[in-house]
C-alpha cells in the first residue's frame, strides 16, 4: 500500500481556474490510487513554452505529454496513473 | 457482460444525440431569429431611458439587451467552446514548427477560432515563440486573437452591425502580419527570437487517448460555460455602465469629441491603455456610438483591444519591452490609419 510510485508528473498552466482544476484532479486521483508522484506545477509561460505546450492546461507525466488544451475527466486521469504506475 | 456494453453504448448514443439536439437546436434558434429579427421585447431607445427612475435604468437596459441578445451570446459562447475543443490542438503545434511562413499563415487562420482569454493567450504567444515558428508569427497571432476572435466578431456584429464585424476582422489581418513582420525584422525582435532558438526544446511525446463524441461535446460546452463565467460578469457590468452612460452623457459632448480626426485619435488612445476587458470594448463602444461616435472613431476604438496594457505587461515578461513597445506603436498607427479611411469610406468621420 502507497509504495508505489510514478516519476514526475507537471502540470502546465499560469495558474488559471482550469489550470488549478486539473492540478486537484491530479493530486486527487494520486491519492486515491495511492501512487506517490512528484507533481509539479509550471507556471512560467516559458517554461510551459520549453516544454512544446502551446495549449494550457496540460498534463505531462514522465515525459509524455498526455494532455493539453483541456480539463480532463477524472476517470480519464486515473487511468493514465494506473497504465504507468508499476504493478 | 454484454448487456452492460449495450446499455454503456446505448447511453453514449443518447448522450451524444442529445447534445448535438441542444447544439443544433441553438443554431436554428439564432438563425430563426436573426431571419424573423424576433425579440421577447421592443428594442428601448436612448430617449426612452431619460424618463427612467435612476433605479430602473440599467435594470431595463439589461432586460432590453439580454432579451433580444441572449440567443446570439448562447451561441457565441457555444460555438467558442465546440472549435476551441475539437480543433486538432497538436497539428497546430507541428505546423507551426514548419516555420515562418506557415507559422504566419497559421496564426492568422487559428486565431479567429481560439477565442482566448488572457490566461491562455499567453502561453499561446509563448509556445509560438518557441516552437520555432518566431517572434514575427507569435506578435501576428497575439495582435489578431483578441479582436478577431469567434465571439469578438459575433458579438461586433450583433449588437452593433456586421459591415463593422468584417472590416474588423480584415483590419486586424492586415495590422497583426505588419506588426508581426515589422517585428521580427527589428534588431530586439531578432535577439529574442535567436534567445529563443538557443534553449533546447524539450521532445515530448503525444500518446493520444481517443475520447467519444460525446464527451468532447460535453467537454466543448462546459468550455463553453467556463468563458461565459469568466467573460459574463464583465459584460454585465459593461452594460450597466453604458446604460448610465447613455441616460446621462450629453450626446453633444460625444459629438463634439469623439468625431473627426479628433475623435479617431481619442478613440484610438482610450481604446489600448484603457483596459477593457474581452467583449466590453464592443458593449462601451455600442453605447458612444448611439451618443454621436464616428463609424471611423468606432472602428479605432474597436482596434484598441489588442494592445491593452494589461497584455503588454503579461508579454514583456516573456519578450522584451522594445518588442512590446514597437507591437503597440504599430497596432496603435494601425488603428488611427484605419479608423479615418473607414471613417472616410464610410461617410462618418
């Protein structure tokens, strides 16, 4: 229990109210898996810039750009954190 | 186990029809009333609000507006979210990688459809600028979004007249590609645009997860929803505002001021620095147009929008102030230029 865990999981946005839903949906769903992630937010348009992201929010864990331009659904989120999390 | 498929499935088609019923029922519903130019209450004149108690004002003004201006909101804010959600979002980004040229080319196409409020126009200038395509493509596509946008347009038309909607659009064509071109051909725009080449770009793949359609509909009307939520309030608070200001501002002081050379020049200079936020310019400039402003006077303070200060403030942190200064300057010419020859066209200068 709880010892799994996923790399790094950022989610992109300069801090908008859609940004912000689609950080608690992130945290929610690592907590409700129980899957440690270090979830970082990037705010700075240059940064989400660097990243190849022109559409906010977007979600990239370990390196893979899952989605941007929306909020995703929660179920959605789930299982992006069940498909990558070791079993 | 098949039953379930069956009943998941069978709720998927209902869900998608009813969604796409309410969509098309809304296009019908502003098609039909812009055909029978149908309204829930006779449209109120300027004369009508000076007998008004100061109470009852913005109170009429805004049942007058929403009862005949609801169904084109609606619209407008639908169809900002259904293109916003269903715009292929990664083709833009390999295109706009292409370079310079397509990067122009797809700026001012995308543009229109990416109805954008500060929050994410900013770090669409930002990825523009990265993605290879250069700081000329990345000033067109910020110069050209907030005024030329889906629901920019459909409001312009609406609540004042669509030869102003379309000379709106083709002036913001012209002024956001000659700043964005103008731009990059500057010293600063370079020196930005090579500090921007140098930092590597992190790759970074795209595993498509493939959603029904009736998830994307419900995801482009709670868009929808949100800019409505974001946009609404100020909207609202615009037309109170206008409404006071059409009971209480002598039409001859507008007359006076906001026409002519003058008054293009006026418009032009409260239309940027003034921050009005997204739709509010159309809203105030509805209102000083029924006081005596000048279609020319109109048209540059419509032009305004795109180089308010609170976008240049957001830009500068990512480029440079010469940068930002040259893309106000120029949009600012821009829309004096423009406002006298419509003004001059249009035989109301």
């Amino acid at each position: 229990m709880g010892n799994k865990v996923l790399g790094v999981v950022k989610v992109l946005g300069p801090g908008c109210p859609r940004c912000q839903e689609t950080k608690r949906l992130v945290i929610n769903a690592l907590a409700e898996l129980q899957i440690a992630a270090d979830v970082q937010e990037i705010k700075d348009p240059k940064e989400i810039a660097k990243l190849g992201v022109m559409f906010t929010p977007a979600v990239i864990i370990n390196n893979q750009l899952v989605s941007q331009g929306r909020v995703p659904r929660y179920e959605e989120v789930k299982k992006w954190f069940t498909d990558r999390a070791p079993k | 186990m098949y039953l379930r498929i069956g009943a998941l499935e069978g709720w998927r088609l209902l869900r998608t029809g009813l969604l796409l019923a309410f969509i098309i029922s809304v296009i019908a519903g502003l098609v039909y009333s812009r055909i029978m130019a149908y309204s829930l209450a006779p449209t109120l004149s300027v004369a009508d609000l000076h007998g008004l108690p100061i109470w009852l004002i913005p109170i009429a003004y805004l049942i007058d507006y929403f009862s005949h201006g609801w169904i084109c909101l609606l619209f407008a804010f639908i169809a900002a979210g259904l293109i916003y959600e269903l715009i292929p979002k990664h083709l833009i980004t390999t295109y706009m990688r292409r370079g310079r040229s397509a990067g122009y080319l797809l700026a001012l196409a995308a543009a229109p459809f990416l109805t954008v409020c500060s929050c994410t126009m900013v770090p669409l200038f930002a990825g523009v600028l990265y993605s290879g395509a250069g700081i000329g493509p990345a000033i067109t596509f910020l110069l050209m979004a907030p005024s030329a946008n889906i629901l920019a347009i459909l409001l312009t038309g609406d609540m004042l007249y669509w030869e102003l909607a379309w000379v709106r659009l083709a002036v913001s064509i012209i002024v956001a590609l000659s700043a964005g071109i103008v731009v990059s051909k500057t010293p600063w725009g370079r020196s930005v645009e090579r500090e921007c080449h140098n930092t590597a770009q992190t790759a970074v793949a795209v595993s498509g997860v493939e959603r029904h359609l009736d998830e994307k509909l419900w995801a482009a009307l709670k868009f929808g929803g949100y800019l409505a939520k974001q946009i609404l309030p100020y909207f609202i608070i615009g037309l109170i505002a206008v409404s006071y200001l059409e009971a209480y501002l002598p039409t001859d002081i507008v007359g006076r001021y906001l026409t002519g050379v003058g008054g293009v020049l006026i418009a032009s200079v409260l239309g940027g620095p003034l921050y009005t936020p997204t739709l509010v310019e159309i809203v105030v400039g509805k209102g000083l147009w029924s006081l005596g402003m000048s279609k020319g006077a109109l048209l540059a303070w419509l032009m305004g929008q795109p180089y308010d200060v609170a976008n240049a403030l957001a830009v500068s942190k990512i480029a440079k102030w010469r940068v930002v200064l040259t893309y106000m300057v120029i949009a600012w010419l821009g829309s004096v230029v423009f406002g006298l020859l419509y003004g001059v066209l249009s035989g109301s200068l």
